[in-house]
C-alpha cells in the first residue's frame, strides 16, 4: 500500500490555521493556511456597484484570485506585467466569486459591493480551495464590520457557511486536500464547495487524462464532505473569537 | 406540475443534428444542433506545438470557444475588439481542450497540434456542451484525414467516444438539456462530459443562489448519464458515413 | 488563352445565393454565398448611439469585420486572443460601415444603432464585397422589423441597394469576382461598391506589386458596374420574398 | 460661384515644400509641407526581415503613420495610450506601405527593412496624400545612404517616383489638394497614388453620405493625375539637389 | 585632461533655442532644441477634468513625453505599436507633469485641463530635461492665450519659471547638460528641475553602475543650478516677445 | 511645536522588522515591516537572461513592485485586470531593480537572472524604500543559496549592503521615514537609497505643489544618511544568524 508522503490518512485534511486581522485596512482580512498553502484572503467594502445592476437596490459581491509571482516552485510571471489575465485566474475568481455569493442576502448591502481578493502567497496544492474557505471568515468579519456600522438592512446577511476542500485519486486511492506533489500526478481531481448543511454550492470534478467511474466520483463526494465538515468546525471555531481589530462605534 | 415550453419530458433531449463538412477548409468541420443552438466545430491541424512541449516528441490539442456578437438574444459585444477575452470564455476554451485530450493518444500526432474551433452561430442554451458534442465529430474526421495523410503514428489514436450534456433543476424538477428559457431562470446547473463507456470526464456542478443537495446531485448525474448513452448514439451514426471531402491519396 | 478554373467567362458572376433568417435573433440575418465564400452577415437593432452622436437625435450604423480562425486555407489566429483587431480587418470593418450608412437615413431611427456583424464562415476571395452585398439585405430585413414594431421615424429610411463586387487584372485579363486562387496572384485588385442606380459608393484599386494604366482603371469599372447590375438583380429577387420571420405585431 | 477660401483655382495645388536631412539619425528625413499640413517622414534602414519572410533573401519595407496629439484642431488622444492603434492610423499605415513598395527592388536590400514613419506635426487636410509624397523622397534618401554604404545588390532599385494627391467634390465642384475645412464638408473624397510614368497605384474614392457618377469619378481622376504631374515635378527638383547629409565612405 | 567632444567648457550649456508657434493648432507651441535635441513641446487647452477632480472647481495639467521611433541612433519600437506605454515614457511623462504643475495655480483654470505633449523629434541626451524646459515657454503661450480669451479667474496663474538640466559624473568630472555620447557612459546622471529663485522642484539622481559621495551630489547641484540660472534668462528673453499667433479679441 | 503622531522623533525611524525563510520557494524571501508598511520580497533565480543580453556571459537582475488591492485603505483596482501596469509601478520597479545592481557583480551570475519581488501587503508610507531595503536581505539570501549550490563564479559577488529610507519636510520640519499620514500632506517629499560605506545609489526629492530651498535639500540629506546607517545595522544583524531553509548540499 502507498502512503502518503506526509503521513496522513487518505482521507485526513492537513493542519488548517486562520490568522483573522492579518492586515489593518480591509473590514476582514484573514490568512488562512492549509498545510504549507497560505492565502492572504481580504473582503473590503467599497461603494457603488457594476453598472448593469445600478438602480437595483442590490449590493453586489466579487472576487479576483491572484498568485503571487514567487508562491509556485517556479517563479510564474505577474499576469499585470503579461497585460492579462490568464484562463486559470479567471476560472478561480469567478468559482470564488459564485460560491461566496450562495451564502450572502446582497438585498441588504444595500447599492454596496464586497470586493474578495484572495492572493497566494505560497502554493502547495488546494489554493482555490483554501481561498474559498479563507474568504468565508473574511466575508463574515466584514459583514460584523458592516453591522458596527449600521450599514446592513438585514442584521444577519449571511444564510450559512462556506466551505471548500479538493479531493482527487493519487495511485489509486480516493485522497482528500491533495498537496502539490500529489495533485500534480493525480488521476482525477475534484473540487467541492459545501455548506455547514451539508448541501453543496459547486462540485467541478475533472479526469486528468483518463476519465473515471460513477462509483468513484461518489466516493471522492463522500470523503469531500466528511472533510468538509471538519472545515466548517474550524471556521466556527475561529469565528466564535471576537472582531479582530476595532469596530466602528465600538469606543475602541 | 409544470410542464416544459417546448413539450419534452424532463430527461428528454432536444433534437440533435450533425452537418458534417460543413465548411471545406479545415480537416474536419461540423455544425452541431442541440434543438436551436447551433455551434460551427472545427479541426485544423497546424505543424509544431506550443514551446513547452517542443522537443517531447508528442502532440497537442488546443481549443477556443467563441459566441459570435449575435449569436445571443441581445447582441454581445466582440472580444476582439474590447482586445481581452472574458472569463466565460476562457473557462468554456479549457474545458473542451481538456474534454477531448481525454479521448486522444497525442503521441500519434507527432509534433503537431490539432486546433478545435467552436463558434456558436446561434445560442439557446447547452452552447458549451453542444460545442464539446460536435468537436469531437470534427476531431473524428481530423483524424480520419490524418490517417490517410499517413501522418499517424498509431492508426486508432482515439480511445473513446466524448460527449457532453447540460442539466439542472428548473421549477424543483431535475431537467435534461436546458434550453436558454431554463437555463436562464434554473436552481442548479450542471454540465456533465462523459464517454460511451458510461465513464466521467468532467462534471461541473453549480446552485445558482442556491445550494442543492447530494441526493439531487445524484439524480442529476443519473439522467445526464443517460442522455450522454443516447448523443454517443446520434455521434456513432453520423460518424458511421463517410468522410465527408476528399482524403489525401484517395483519387478523389 | 488562358481561361479561368471554373470555367467562367471573365466578366461572369460567381453563383450568388442569399438566406435569409439564417439565425433567429437578429432582426436581419443572412448567409450569403459567393461561390465558396460565404459570410454570416446580421443587422441588430440596439438602443443608443455613440457617445459623440448621444443628443443630436440620430442613429447609427456600426460594422465589424471578422475571419473565423477555420475560414481561411490555413488557420488564421483568432484576433480576440492576439488581443487586437489587425489592419485588414479594421480596414474592411470601416469600409462596410461606410458603404451601408449611404443608403440609409439615420435620422429616421431615432437615437438607436444598427449593428452589421459579417463574420465569414469559409473565405474563398472577395469576402468583403460579399459581404456589403449580404449586409444590405439583412439592413433591409432589420428595417422592415423596425418599420413593424412602429419603431421608424420614416417608413422607408433606405434610399438605395448597395452592393459590391471585387475585379481584378489577372493573367493579363480584366476579370470579375476573383476567387482566391486568382486573387493571390492579381496585378490589380479592386473593389468598387456601388448602387442600383448605378452610381458609386466606393473605388478602392491598388496594383499589387505593379502599377496601372488609367485605361485599365476604366476597363475594370465598366465590368465591376455590369457586375452589380446583376448583384442587384439577386438582391431584388431575394427581398422580394416576405421577412423570413415573425414581425412584431403580425400575428404570428 | 464659390471660390476656395484660400483662392487657390480648383484644379490648383496648395504650396509644396521638401526640408531634406530634417533630422539627422535616419538614413532619410524629410519634413514635407503641403500648405499647412507637415509631416515629418523618415526611412530608417534595420537588419533583418519579418519572421514570414526570413530565408527568402528579400528584403521588406514597411511604414507607420501617426498623428501627434497636438496635430489636429482638437488636440487628440494617443494611441499608445489608449494601448491600441486606431482603425484609421492602420489603414493609413498599410496604404504608405503598398504605395512605397510599388517602386522598389526589395531583392537589392538583402534580408534588410526599410522602415517607414509618418508623423503629423500639424494636419490640414490630405495628411496621407502629403506622408506619401514625403516617404517617397525620404525612400530615396535612404537608398542613395544604402549605396555609398555598399549594401544594395542592384545601384538603382527604385523602379519610379510615387506622388500622391486628395481630390474631391466640395460644393459641387472637383477640387485638388482639400485642406481640413473642404475635407470635412466634401461630398466625395479620393486618394490617388500615382507614378511619374502616369501610371496608377492605388485608387480610392468615398462617397462620404452621398454616391458619385461615373462621370465624377472620370473628372477626379483627370484633375489628380494632373496634379501629381506637378508634385513629381517638385520631388525631382529637390531630388536633384545632393543628399542632405554626410555619405558613408564620402570622406565628409 | 579628457576634454568634451564639442569643445565645451565642464559647466558650459549647449547651444539652447525656443521656436515658439512652431505648429499653429495649440495654444502654447514650442520647438526647444539643447544642441542636437529637439523636442516638439504643446499645451492644448481642453474642457473638463479627469473624473477624480470633478466637482472641485480646480483645473488639472497633464504630460505625456514620447518619443519618435526616428530620434535615436538606432529606429525604436513605436508604443502605439506594442501596445502599451514603456517604464522610461511613464517615467518622464509624471516628472514633466509634477514639475510644472508646481507652477501653476490650478484653482485659475476652473475645471479644465492644460495638456503638455513632448515629442522627441531628435535625442541627444537631456530629452527630459528639455522637454521639461521647453513646455514651460508652451504653457506661459497657453496661458497668454487663456487670459486673452477671458478664461483665467487669476490674470497670472503662473508663480514662477521652471527650467530644468541634466548633470553627471563623465570620465570622473562633473559635467553639465550631458549629449549622449557623455550620458551613455557616465558613471553619475543627475536631472535637475528648479524654478527662477533658484529653488529646488525635483531632484533625481542616480550612480550607473556606480556609487557616488555626498561631496559629488552637491558639486552637481551647484553646477545645474548655475546651469538653470543661463537657462532661465533664455526662456526670459524669448518670452518677452510678443505671442505668436492671433489671440481671442486681438483684432489680428 | 508639532509632534509627530507616534511620538517619534523628527530624525527617529519606525521599528524595523525583517522575518527571513517568510515562505519556502523563492531562494530568498522576506517579509520586512517599516512600522505598519510591510512588504513581501523574494529574490527568485531563473535560469537564462533577457534576449538583449544573450551571448554576454553576464547575468541580469531585475525587479517588480506591485502593491496588493486590499493593502491601500481604499481597496485599489488590480493592475493584472486593468490590463496595464500604472506609471506609479513602472517607476518604482525600475528603481528597485537600478538600486540593487548598484551591489551586485552581474559577472558572477553567469547568464541567469535572479527575478526580485516586492509585493506590499500593507502600505503605510514609505512602501519603495522598504521594499529596497527588504530586497536586499532576499537578495543576500539568494546569493548565499546561490553559493551553496555552486553557481557562482565569484564566491562574493555583493560588494556593499543596500539601505533606503524616505525623507520629507512636513508641518515645516524635516522627518525621516513617513507614514502615510505625513506622507500625504508633506511639503516636500525625498527618497534616499545609499549603501553600508555611506555612498549615494540613488536620490530622489520632488516638492509637492511646493518648492524647495537647497538648503532644505542638504538637511534632508543629512538626515536620510544617518538613518540609512542605522538600517544597515538591522539589515547586517539579522543576516548575521544562518540562511533560514535548508541549503543545497548542506545535508539538511
């Protein structure tokens, strides 16, 4: 039997850590760390919202993905310096983007948009996964931020939480959050996004040149939502902390 | 119960039509009609490969998705000249390069580079699993062409069959092949690419402000499933004509 | 003698064939076919005009040009990903617009724009006189539909047919609508657009490689004239028949 | 009868002037004044060929036209600013290019490139009739350069001298050489390029919101020709006058 | 002792000549030459303000420096043409905007904008600082021609001169205005900007591949300053002459 | 007398705070804080140097500076969606890269670029001078990898420690190193980049909508130099404990 490289069980998360306030400007800022992938995951609050949903009354919630050019084992090059942005960044900030947007009432936002940046500053596996999961507990820290300051109509905005972790199959085995080495030689590769109900937000599931059976694509669900849960835990955890830094009307 | 505007059962499929040689240039090329979508596929194999894998001796298989300006409902603005592509499109571009590298041996290709085209003439829906459907027609007859080029290393370079098929709930039912009416208006959305084999390739899942459970998950899957065994039906006739144009060394 | 590939006499036409109601969305949309070239032209109808036209209480009339990537003999890069329109196709795009807005009275469509997308689904020579010639007949289907849903200051805005024809020296011999095979190898190329009046439009002749003698100018005109004489003949044939599809109010 | 404001007869040009050796890295630099257009016109030699043309052994001559900011009544913007050339610099660009290409060997160059640039220090009118005409002159500096330097397989590789004038209907009435206030209310436009030889090079008229007769199209071709009689006049005087710089090998 | 190729004295400025109405469309116009430099230097008058401004009832002076693909030795890349602005040209665009926006009351212009535009006809060295030099004659031009038109709520917006110069360590002495045979070579290049009283506006200099003492930067600073005093009396004298064009309501 | 908002003296810089071995990748990587500034650098090697350089035998530095969306208090737009880098960037990249090829000996390298990133993820003024001097520890880290793995032909190709700080006048007072509160109401505005022995790399003072006495210049400087001595020491201190990550061949 292989195992793997380190020590965990096949179906076993690595150590998850969440730094809240790891910076001081944005309403939440929050480090979140899987393993060595570490993602410095910002929600900031900024007026106004896309001109095709002016006039709605609605709020609005985006998200921009980025890697910085020094997180890959090999330097990549800054997409700002390329002049644009590549299909896989693209691909990641619209997944963040929709699976954050499941959780929230923009109604009571009110003509106001949340801006998600999720920047990686190392890489070693599950970035988009990690992100999700980090600018969940920055989403939440900007909408207490919002209540502070009495900007929501809805008090609670939030619905549920979110999470997201890959699962894949690495020799043969059905593997949850897969670190670089053992996504880069995987069969099939999975991404789930769920909620603390257990329901899911998105699952995008991809043979990586081969294709793969019914039964094992029920499987790689069913360890992705044990894990799943286990995320959720955590993220309640370090959320039942109170507000990083000082709110407004707080007398701090 | 709510019955669908166009009269289908709910894991009905729209009609689906092949045109094969639809235009003469490229090595294979076929408009696809899934009910009034309609998407122009095309193969062009082009000498070399991009400049990471030049010296692997293998080949490559590269795939752009475009919805020409007026293809949709209201007239869509032109990538070309707003000078950047969206991020629909990129994500659709990659998905169908890495749906149809699942079916292909590129070692046969030698260092040559098959490039599918995917042109949706006119939207209603499914576009992108249309576009997958017909490619790989086209890449069919691509390879038909090549093989009588002599340019195969391997005869027989495509191992399956690869098909793809939207489905979602619309009105609380699990629901086959959305047209642009429910897909527009739908809970869940999902695409699923799979083989004749009956194996998966790619599976994206996606609640639209909404969250879906396992269970519909699987249903979902369920009917997909078996709408894939009929398209893979549809792609078996019309690939069981012959070339559409003249071969190279065929006298004709 | 040299005489041509296809057998035709040197100042015959090409087979013109013109489908209307190609696609459904458009309020103008046709296919029209040169011999092999053949080019999706459509009219759509937007609300607003340009900036520097918004309060003058006039319309516009927009063109853009485009090769599909599989139109051409080999592969042709798409320009959305070179991330730049190039000359040749702004060079046609403006050459389309301008001819078109000579028939027209913008001031009968209000501060509304018509947009002509011609993309060319298989080019074999004379793709932009082609496609004037089936621009003009999806401007006069977009107006007829503007004219029904009560949306014309003016009931009959177009003042004229437009059509055009490409002619050139070839082997020595003025010749009428080149197909590729001569046009590669042409002294002198020209396209003229003209009227059913016969009056001109637009005369665009350049000596390829080779300069030439006013006589030849003039021989060139007199074919391209007697050639639009019966490109306007097709074109009358065409629109004769009733809107290809329902008009706003009409009961269907 | 209307009389031009600047009371010029209508078959009349506007005063022509040649400032030769204008700056001195090119290998050819004219500033050319058509009345109160100037545009500065430069041929500078490089080595090498576009990649479409390495191996061939011939050599390329290509040119770009801009218009400075400041060139126009109203001061506008830059295109490299706006990170994009504009429709009318391309085509502009592409018709210096063909119209000087006309007259030279590109065999004597070698694989080397004669570039071309045009910019508009102040524009009033016929700013491209006045690049070519310049271009031409510094075109013929720069091969005089190239043949005191020993690079030119053959000594005289300029087969003809290339002129090029507006003409136009302005009220009514043909007219040659249109500064900036006839231009903008001409009822017809058109571009001639022509050689010394009365040949033609590139023809281009423009119905600008109305057609044209044949019989108009006749008259403006007689009244430019004629004109551009009296521009090869005035390049050959000034041609006549030694190069304006210090020769290779000249011991100057 | 290595003496200067032109014969200068080590604190001698080149030859320094202000053209003003060099072109006639501006308001402010001016051909600046510093020996073999020459830069084409505007201020156009144009309405409004970028959108940051609005509503502040303060004008704005924008910059944008360039240069011709034919001013250096060897032909560079036109920037319209790649497609974006270079490091260099965003560089000196921001210093000669900061440098004479320290001139300028801005509260003057109301909500309008004065636009300098420097094009580089010909380098040799000190192009910036020419440049910089130059437009401040332009915009006295402009704002004479503004006062004229009754546009200036302050009769004299301007508060001071600014002229700038280049300064460096060559062949290890401190030398002034630096052609670019000196420039390329030196081991410390400095640029000066400073104003009539002999205050400071901006200071930017930098080792080359060296670093340099205290003792060097204060030489080179009493060697621009006294530099910049020559310059100013040149800019004095030529601006004591009359405007050179036609003023609003001068009659002329 | 006005004090400074932190209670620092007027020539007193911020805590400085370097964390080497920040992330794992890069060979160099540090984390340096300025007060609440912090800024990630990483000094990546990369084999190969830019094309123009190709064939020299000498190595290449470069750098990039890139400021996080969320790490301004107003959420910034990301430059990669935007398309282009903004002047601000350019000039602040190129000034890191200039400053850090002011110590290191290219020869050594061999024809491999060691790529520097600084990318902030918080900004409180003074982000380029921390970022340079942050880089310079990277850079110190890579060299000693560098070193370990036998790739370089000199052992010690860093001949001086780089430091910078930023100076200002504000409230009329001369202050080193500003945050931002200082920054953005400064009189005048000064970055000092100098090395271990005291000698000047780069100096860069501009007045903000103010000018400066040069005496008010030389009283920057002063200060500047001496607070540059006391960053050296930081910088030497911490580079005195061992390379953070294991080196190659080190058996670690």
């Amino acid at each position: 039997m292989t195992s793997r490289a380190d020590g965990r069980a096949d179906d076993e998360l690595r150590p998850i850590k969440f730094t809240r306030g790891f910076t001081s400007h944005p309403a939440g800022s929050v480090l979140v760390e899987f393993g060595n992938t570490r993602v410095m995951c910002t929600a900031s609050v900024t007026e106004g919202v896309p001109s095709w949903r002016r006039g709605s009354g609605l709020g609005w919630l985006t998200a921009e993905y980025s890697m910085l050019p020094a997180a890959t084992h090999e330097r990549s090059k800054r997409e700002s310096v390329r002049g644009k942005i590549g299909g896989r960044t693209h691909e990641i900030s619209r997944l963040i983007g929709r699976s954050l947007r499941a959780c929230i009432d923009l109604a009571a936002l009110g003509e106001n948009t949340i801006a998600i940046d999720c920047d990686v500053l190392q890489a070693d596996g599950g970035t988009r996964t990690a992100a999700i999961t980090g600018a969940y507990v920055a989403l939440a820290d900007a909408v207490t931020y919002l209540g502070a300051a009495g900007k929501l109509a809805d008090p609670q905005p939030l619905s549920c939480i979110i999470a997201a972790v890959s699962v894949g199959v690495v020799d043969g085995r059905v593997r949850l959050d897969l670190p670089y080495d053992e996504d880069s030689r995987a069969e099939v590769d999975m991404n789930v996004v769920a909620t603390d109900a257990g329901t899911l937000v998105e699952v995008q599931g991809t043979g990586e040149g081969a294709t793969f059976a019914r039964g094992t694509l029920d499987k790689m669900l069913d360890v992705a939502c044990a894990g799943i849960e286990n995320i959720v835990a955590a993220q309640r955890e370090v959320l039942s902390q109170p507000y990083p830094g000082s709110l407004p009307g707080s007398g701090q």
